[in-house]
C-alpha cells in the first residue's frame, strides 16, 4: 500500500454479489481497481467472472479462503451482503483481523449499521435507506438526480438544469440573494465550473448542485428567476 498524498487504494476485495455487490465490483474495476470478488453461489462468481481480476467462489467468513485469496494485502474491504445479519458480522470482523485496513460494510438497518461500527467497520452504508432518500427528494423537486441528506428537509442536491433557466446567467436568476440555497458547482459535461461566477451562463445539458432547502429548490426550480418582492 502507498502513503501519502496520492495514496489511493489499488486492490479491493468485494464479499457477496448480490445487486450491490455486483455493481460495486463491476464499477471499480472499470474505474481500474484490480478487484477480487468472492460469493458463496458459483453462478454469482461466474457472472462476475469476465469483468473483475478475480473471481471465486467461497464463503466470506472463511479465514483460510479470505487469505488464500489474498484479501489480506486489500486496501479496502466490501461486505456487500447484508441480508445474513452472522455472515456480514463475521466477514466484517474477518476483515479487519486479517489486516485490511479500510472496510465498507452494508447495513440494513440501523441496530445491524451499528453492530458493523462496533465491530471495527471503517464505513457503514445503507443502500436501500439511501435510494428510498433520494427518490423521496426527488419527487419535491423533479429535476433533482442526486442527492445527499444534511437534514429532513435539506440537503445537497445534483439537478439537471431546467429548461428555462438556459440562457439566463446566474446573475439573472439570482440565487443566493432571492432564496436560502447556494450553488456549488455546475457541471457540464466532464467538466466542473466550481464557484461559478454570476456572469456564467446556463447551457443546455448543464447540471446544477445545490445546497439548501428541499422547499426553496422547489421554488426556484420552477421559477425564471429572482423571486418577485413579497
Ligand atoms: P442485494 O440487495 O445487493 O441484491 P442483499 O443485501 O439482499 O443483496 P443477499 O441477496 O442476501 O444480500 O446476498 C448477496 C450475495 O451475497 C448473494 O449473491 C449471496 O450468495 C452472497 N452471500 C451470502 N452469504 C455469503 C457468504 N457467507 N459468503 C459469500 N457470499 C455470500
């Protein structure tokens, strides 16, 4: 493992290849992770088989199979399953006793999230609670495609620009003086205009991120720009 500045984690082992799993797999390795993926249903491996460095069937709270692996020498962890509450424990604390130093680990709910934490998980995820989130967001502000929770009513929201803010600069919608949300960065196409000036102009495709509350997205999402004296 490398330290430092441009430290960033080369080999992930990834147990349980479910939905989650076979994602998170697929997308690391062609983010060029060299990826090891292990589950217990050989159909499942030989799904993953094409697609990541390494893949094996096994069970996840096998000691000798993690190591005969080499999940030991992982810069990070997955335990993607999270349906078997004994196995996610065990594969977890597998993991951290083998001398992976950074593992993720999924959660159903929030006693079994904090049983991972207890138990040395560096980062516990909710996909599920997660995707309910942002879907329930995303039906107040329809434009919204990504969003993280900061509270129950707001948050930071990636939106796709609505049609009639194109053309219009940001100085003529006027955010941050007529509504409580700051915007962070537009992204167009592969390219990020963080702290974008108030010169910027809106272009089709553009998306927007926001931060604030999920109410004043609202408004000014349908609006066409500074909101009106009240
Ligand atoms: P998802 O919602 O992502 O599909 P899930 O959290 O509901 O997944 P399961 O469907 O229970 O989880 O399991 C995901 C995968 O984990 C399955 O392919 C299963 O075969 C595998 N799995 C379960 N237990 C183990 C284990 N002990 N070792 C390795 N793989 C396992």
């Amino acid at each position: 493992m490398r330290s430092g500045k441009s430290w960033r984690p080369e080999r992930v082992a990834v147990i349980g290849l479910g939905r989650f799993g076979t994602s998170t797999a697929n997308e690391l390795s062609g983010l060029g992770y060299e990826v090891t993926a292990i589950d217990i249903d050989e159909r499942k491996v030989a799904a993953a088989a094409e697609r990541v460095a390494l893949a094996a069937q096994g069970d996840g709270t096998d000691e000798d199979l993690l190591r005969s692996l080499h999940v030991d020498r992982s810069d990070v962890g997955v335990v993607a399953q999270g349906t078997n509450l004994e196995a996610s424990v065990l594969s977890t604390l597998l993991m951290k006793r083998i001398g992976v130093p950074w593992v993720v680990a999924k959660a159903k709910t929030d006693l079994h999230g904090e049983l991972l934490a207890r138990i040395g998980a560096d980062r516990v995820i909710y996909p599920e609670r997660d995707a309910g989130n942002r879907l329930a967001h995303s039906l107040s502000v329809r434009h919204i495609s990504d969003y993280i929770t900061l509270s129950p009513t707001s948050g930071i929201a990636k939106l796709h620009a609505p049609a009639h803010f194109v053309g219009q600069t940001l100085e003529d919608l006027d955010i941050e003086n007529h509504y409580q949300l700051n915007l962070l960065l537009i992204k167009r196409g592969q390219k990020i205009i963080a702290v974008p000036s108030y010169r910027e102009r809106i272009e089709e495709g553009d998306e927007l991120v926001l931060v604030g509350p999920d109410r004043e997205m609202a408004v000014f999402t349908e609006s066409h720009g500074p909101r009106p004296v009240e």
